[in-house]
C-alpha cells in the first residue's frame, strides 16, 4: 500500500473515532481520546488544535496531553484568540503554553521541562526513514505510558457514568418516598413501608442527608399508622433526635408519644430529648414536649430535680396542667425530696385545673390528688384532714374501696372505734369481695379486743382464718409448682379471662395481681406485642425477608416481655404469700392478748361468784347507723347492704373494758 493511502487511511479511521466524541455518551468520549491517542502515535497525521481541545474534552490527564504535543514536533498557528478559543475549550492553562512554545515562528525551548517529561528526544534514525517512521519512533518510547494513562481515564469515566446512572436511579426511587410523604394519609401504609425501607437499604444514603431523613421519617410514620408501635417508637425518636430544625420535628414527636406509650418504649436514650432546642416552636408544642419528657425523667429515670423543671414550663393554659400539677405532687411527697408544703400546694392546684377543666380524665387527676392529700395528712397524723380527704372520693370511683379501706385504718389510729367498725363493716360488704384487704379482719379483732369484746374479736380472727390463711397453702403449693416464671403470668391471664377456669390459684390472689399497677401495665405492653406479632405473620410472607426480619424482632421482644411479666407476676404473688404470713403472726399476737384479756376476766368473775354475785355486763344491741341528709339515724343493720348505705355505717358497740375495771376495782382482795 502507498504511504499516501496509509496516511489516507489513518485520517478516516481519526475522523471517525474523533466524530464519537461529540455523542452523549462519555464512554464514547473517553473511548474516542483513546483511539486518537493510539491513531496519533501509529500514523504520520498531524496533530491539530481541535486534536488538543478534543483530548481536554475527554478528560484526558494535561502531562500525557503535552507529551503527544512534544513527540508530535508539529507547530500550531497561534495568537491570543486561539489562547482564549483553547481556555474555553477546557485546555489547561500549562498545555496552552506548551502549544504557543510549539507556535509557528517560535524559538525553540524546552517546553516539557516543566510538567516532568523525557527532554534527551528519541535516538538517531538510521538514513532513509521518512517523516512516518519518525513519528512512529517518537511515539513509541511514550505509548505505553499514554496508553496506561487513557486507560485509568476510562476506567474513571466509566465509574462516573455507574455514580451517574446510581445517582439517577436514586432519585427515581426517592421520588416515591417523596410522593408517600406528600400524600400519606391516602397511600397505602405497606407500600409506603416497603417504598421507604428499600429506598435506604437499597442506596444506603448516608444518614445525614435528606434522602435519609426524609426515608426513615416515612418508615416510622407507616409503623405508627399501622399501629405496629414496637417497631415505630425507636425509628420515631431517631428521627425526633435530628433535631428541630429538621422539617419533621414535631410530626415525628407526636407520633413518638402515640408509640412509645402505647408500647411503653422509655430506653434511657431518651434522656436525650432534652438537650433538642424548641424554644422556637410555637407554645402548644413545647408543652406536650415539656410534660412527656418530665414524665419520662419522673417515672423511668427518677431524676426528680429535671422532671420537676420540665413539668414546671407546662402553663396554666395548657390541657395538661392539672396533670402536670399533680404529677410534680408526687415527686415533691417523696420521702427523698420531702417537700410536702410546696406538694400539697400543688395538689390542691391539680385539683382546682382538673375540676375546671371539660378534659374527662382530669376527674381521675381530681381522685388522686385527693388521695395524695389524703395520705400526706395521715402521715402527718392529722387524721381529720385525712378523712376529710378520703370522704371527696366518689362512692362509684374504682378507687373507692381502697379510699374506704384507709380511711378504716385512719379511724382505727384516732381511737374512733365506732367509726372504725362501720368502716370495717363497709368495707366487708359483698361489693368489694374481689378486693384484697388481709388485715382488715385483723384490725377488726384488734378494736373488738380495745373494747374487751373478745367474743366478737375472735370470730373477726376466724373469719382472716377462713378467708385468707386457708388459702395460703394452695398459693405456696402454686409458687412451687412452675419453673417458667412465663408460667405464672400465663396462668393468671388465662384466669383473668376465663374466670370459670379451674387452677390451683385461689380467685383471691388472682385479683391481687390484676389489681397491681406494674402488673396491669405490663399486661398491656404484652397485650399490644402479641397483637403485633399476630398482625406481621399474617403481612411477612409478603414483605420477603424485611417482613421476616420484621417479625424475628417483634418475637424476641415479645418473649422477653412475657418473661418481664412473668417475674413481675412470680414477684407479686410472693409478696402476698410473705405478707399472709406476717399477719398469721400478728393474729396469733392478738389471739394471745384475747386468750389472757379473758383469763383477767374469768378471775374477776370467780371473786364476783364468791362473793356471791353475778358475773354480767351491760351488753348493747349491735346496732348500726347510716347517714341521711347529714344527719346520723339509728337503722338496724339487717344483713343486707345497700350500695347508698355503704361507707356511712357506724358500729354502737359500748366499751366493756370501763365495765370490767370498774367490776375488777370492786372485787379486789
């Protein structure tokens, strides 16, 4: 073939490699560089300013770009329009001297001194050799290299066409995360959970961009919506901890509340929340925000000092002041805090907020303010401010029996013996027989046995006999009988709702537990995790393995829960086995007391008999009031109760003992 055709040949094939480059595609752009690069270093074409704008388009680095300038020996028409066409081009500014050293009617110099290159030139060629063995020569020494080089060009391009089409993709699919988010309250929740979790999992975006936030937040609120509230609460204070800057403060705080109480979800990383800034967030906010993280301070980490700083930013307007109120009470009547002035201040305040307040639970708010003060005043024994206290209780109020109860006790410590016994009357009335109240027939003994009635104090001991001792050997031989302390929460629950179950437990000691607070709360997390599990079986199979993952997780928080209520449960019933036992003590004590009481008596008889007179006493008729329209009226209690009667009963029992003194005064030897 003719050299000519070659050059010819060589032209076309530069042509149509370099005609690539002005495609879309960087690929082809770099590809192109490439074929230019190899083209110019194996022909005898001359390179061009277009050549060089060209490789600084494809990206190619500026030091192989100046050595094909220097192994070419060509020179360029140059001057300061061609200088800026070059700069615009995206030529480097060291290239661009380069080529005006190289300008036509320029003095030789050594141009390539300054980027590093090989300056000693290719060897002699031998006689003979034209212009394309020169070149062919001159580029042989450097092909390698250059090629090396193009070749990391295009491996870089390449990666960023894959970051570029990733990046592309990710957007798409953000734009559904986007779109759930818009439209939430009408799209479908499962769909928006998958759309968000995979959308993370599949991009990994990192956790502080927008991408992110924006995914978890629709991740968390789909858990709530959905009312999977184990699995929300965590991600919820996730996102709440970005801050308040962050566009979903304040929804993702709400639906925290929503979740964390209704799975009871108080980790202590919740402490947290109180180092957010919200001072800027309008006045209801910081409100809610103030009085759920003061709760958790108060309940979960009995850090007192900081609970009662946030409860005290809840204002007067708001719907939880009373609540706020009372709850800082609680904390102030602690013995460690021992603040009890500044407590009853705040009880009575709860008390004035929740009777003006139209919110319904505010009334029990009301109850157990009147309680506290109750409790505080009977510590303190002012026992007239505490019965006046308990008597503000509603006769219909779940907490009744247990205001009436105490307040039994608060008779029996003033010494209102008659009080005490229509109290103990009351309270042994056939409404509250599912109450557990093991010391009430033990107290009644003990005022029978002050009024030196043994008689009546002895078959008070008999009935705690009946009623409560006999049963003690079914709850030891219950304790004993379980290893699993799942067991023992099982059983209960069974018997809770199926009350005709048979079981060795005795009905008695079942209620005990139910109507113990830590009892009946974890009986509610425990409820709501099993009805969450319940629910992912039924939906995993069709989310895949995050379905699977979903459940795996809700089954390991379900069984330690159960576990947890199961101790709590083993716990309880114990503590009712102990206490049974402490009383079996102190009723055998007042046994012992009647026993010698009635051997004083029967020696005073005998010096009765042998003075020839009769050993009687003055014995009054058993009679009980009850109170009408503020007025005490005699009514003979006739073996049945009336739910309006209950609580107003009063025992007209005479004191015998002033009998007996006076009778053993006259007999003494």
């Amino acid at each position: 073939m003719d050299p000519e055709d070659d050059i010819v040949l060589s032209n076309r094939r530069r042509q149509t490699l370099l005609g690539m480059v002005s495609g879309p595609s960087r690929l082809w752009v770099i590809l192109g560089a490439l074929a230019l690069l190899l083209a110019l270093t194996s022909s005898a074409s001359a390179l061009s300013l277009e050549d060089i704008k060209r490789m600084a388009s494809a990206g190619l680095d500026e030091n192989t770009v100046i050595s094909i300038i220097e192994n070419s020996g060509d020179k360029f028409e140059f001057n300061d329009t061609v200088a800026k066409d070059l700069k615009k081009a995206g030529v480097s500014d060291r290239v661009i001297n380069v080529i005006k050293a190289h300008a036509k009617g320029a003095a030789t110099t050594d141009a390539s001194t300054d980027v590093g290159t090989d300056t000693s030139g290719p060897e002699p060629l031998p006689a003979g050799v034209g212009n394309l063995g020169k070149l062919m020569a001159q580029g042989a020494k450097t092909a390698k290299q250059q090629f090396d080089i193009a070749a990391a060009a295009t491996k870089r391009i390449l990666a960023q066409q894959k970051t570029d089409q990733d990046s592309a993709k990710m957007q798409l699919s953000f734009q559904g995360v986007t779109n759930a988010l818009r439209d939430f309250e009408n799209v479908d929740k499962w769909q928006a959970l998958a759309t968000c979790h995979n959308f993370n999992v599949e991009f990994k975006p990192a956790p502080n961009t927008d991408e992110y936030y924006d995914a978890l937040f629709c991740k968390g609120s789909a858990f709530n919506a959905l009312e999977l509230h184990n699995l929300a609460a965590p991600i919820l204070r996730d996102v709440v901890m970005y801050g308040g800057e962050r566009p979903h403060f304040v929804d993702a705080f709400d639906q925290l509340v929503a979740s964390a109480e209704a799975a009871a979800y108080f980790p202590a990383s919740l402490a947290d929340l109180d180092k957010l800034y919200i001072d800027d967030k309008y006045h209801d906010f910081q409100n809610r925000f103030n009085f759920f993280v003061g709760r958790f301070f108060m309940d979960n980490m009995g850090e007192y000092e900081r609970a009662i700083a946030l409860l005290a930013q809840v204002s007067a307007d708001s719907s939880l002041y009373p609540k706020a109120l009372y709850a800082t009470g609680v904390m102030q009547s602690n013995p460690k805090v021992k603040m009890y002035k500044t407590a009853v201040e705040n009880f009575q305040g709860a008390i004035v907020a929740g009777e003006a307040s139209e919110d319904k639970t505010d009334d029990e708010i009301v109850e157990l303010a009147y309680l506290a003060l109750a409790r505080i005043a009977y510590e303190a024994t002012n026992y007239d401010g505490a019965l006046y206290y308990y008597n503000k209780v509603s006769h219909f109020s779940s907490r009744y029996p247990q205001a009436l109860f105490e307040s039994a006790w608060t008779y029996f410590l003033k010494g209102d013996h008659r009080q005490a016994l229509g109290t103990f009357h009351s309270v042994a009335s056939p409404y509250y027989d599912d109450h557990y109240f093991p010391d009430l027939w033990v107290l009644e003994a003990t005022v029978y046995l002050n009024l030196c009635r043994y008689d009546e104090a002895k078959e008070a001991l008999q009935t705690f006999q009946d009623v409560y001792l006999a049963k003690l050997p079914y709850l030891t031989q219950f304790l004993a009988s379980m290893n699993d302390p799942m067991g023992y929460y099982q059983t209960v629950v069974e018997m809770a709702e199926n009350r005709s179950a048979n079981s060795e437990l005795p009905t008695l000691f079942l209620e005990a537990v139910l109507a113990d607070v830590e009892f009946f709360n974890l009986y509610h997390v425990v409820t709501e995790i099993d009805r969450e599990v319940n629910m992912m079986k039924e939906v995993a199979p069709q989310l895949g393995a995050f379905g699977t993952d979903l459940l795996t997780s809700l089954e390991r928080l379900q069984e330690t829960k159960r576990f947890e209520a199961g101790l709590k449960t083993q716990h309880i019933l114990k503590g009712i086995e102990d206490e049974l036992r402490d009383w079996d003590v102190t009723s055998t004590e007042v046994s012992i007391e009647i026993d010698i009481s009635e051997k004083d008596l029967d020696e005073v008889c005998l010096r009765l008999a042998a003075q020839g007179k009769p050993c009687e006493f003055v014995s009054e008729e058993a009679t009980v009031l009850f109170l009408v329209a503020d007025d005490w009226q005699f009514w003979p209690f006739e073996g049945e109760y009336w739910v309006d009667e209950v609580g107003n009963y009063k025992s007209y029992l005479g004191d015998r003992c002033n009998q007996v003194e006076a009778v053993a005064a006259t007999t003494e030897p």
